[in-house]
C-alpha cells in the first residue's frame, strides 16, 4: 500500500536520500527516557531486562541553574537516573516538585516513555533553539545541570505524539559522582564509570 501524502499541504521537504529529508536537523538519537511515580520500581522492572548499572541524580536548585517551565523562570526538583544501552542514554524521570512536563504527562497519560533526545549534529545552542522554534515547537522546560550540561525540551507532543529534546553536553565534561547507584557502582576500575 502506498498512500499518497506528496499531495496533503504544507508543501514537503524533498526526499533526499532513504534516510534523509531536505530539511533534516535533528542528527542522532542519544536517549529514550521514561517518566515514572517511582524511580525505584522502574529501575528495578529495567535491571531484570539487564539494563543498568544506574546513575541516580536529584535535579534542583542545588543542581540545575537557569530552570524554566514554559518560558518562565521556574522552581522544580526532579528525580534523574541513568544508564547506557549501547550507544543510547536511557533515562528515568521522576518529578518531586514545582511545575513540569514530566509531572504533566504522569497526569494525562501516566507512566510511560516522555521523550526523545537528538544531537542536533552537534550545532551551538542556540542554532538548536532556533532550528525547533523556527518548525513552531517553543522550549517547555529547560536547565543547566551542573553549570555545563545545557538541557532543552521542546512543545512537541501534539504534532508528534511525543516530546524532544536536546542537551549539549561539553567535550571533556566529566559527570559528578551520583547520588547513588543501582544495583550497585561499577568495578572502581572501570574506565567507563
């Protein structure tokens, strides 16, 4: 079956090639995450399917600088784990407090995967911004872990069913020892750890 979508407005991008549209942006994809009422039992129904160790962090004031919410600068905590699957981030996000799109999901969809992170080809920040804005997706909340790792979620999900994201992480950013691992830490000789 070939539907015939060339002719449904707006115009098109053209095809470029079997992978690639002319107005392509997004580059790799870096991280699936899941947005859960419990970090804990999400993590543990995840190492049954050997996924993990994780890296448990608590995002807030102590934590992330320059927070927003819908354009406003905002006051939120939120729970953060992850681990690595090849070469994808899987995440978890549990909200703790103040307003944001995660607790919003939980409230009209429940527990679930929340959203998508591309690499934007690693363009500046602000190229990033402007190549989401610029399709009509406006950032709904945004941060900055640690001083370095910069973090923007995009109004994606009415036009494609879920939210985007993308997060400049500096080369030689070293990540700060969790709070807690789970199961366990890695061999402390580990070079990946």
């Amino acid at each position: 079956m070939n539907d015939d979508f060339a002719s449904s407005s707006p115009p098109w991008p053209a095809v470029v090639s079997a992978t690639e549209l002319s107005n392509s942006f997004l580059g790799s994809l870096i991280e699936v995450c899941f947005v859960t009422a419990d970090h804990r039992r999400t993590m543990e129904g995840l190492v049954r399917l050997g996924i993990g160790p994780w890296r448990i962090y608590t995002f807030d004031s102590r934590t992330v600088t320059e927070r927003t919410y819908r354009g406003e600068p905002a006051a939120f905590g939120i729970r953060v784990c992850f681990a690595d699957a090849g070469g994808t981030a899987l995440e978890i996000m549990e909200p703790l407090f103040g307003p944001s799109i995660f607790q919003e999901h939980l409230d009209r969809h429940g527990e679930g995967i929340h959203h998508v992170a591309f690499d934007v080809d690693h363009r500046p920040w602000e190229e990033r911004l402007a190549a989401f804005e610029d399709r009509g997706f406006p950032v709904s909340q945004s941060g900055r872990f640690n001083r370095e790792n910069t973090f923007a979620f995009f109004d994606t999900e009415a036009a494609t069913g879920t939210t985007f994201e993308t997060y400049d992480i500096p080369p030689g950013y070293i990540w700060p020892e969790p709070e807690a691992w789970f199961p366990g830490p890695p061999p402390a000789d580990d070079e990946q750890r």
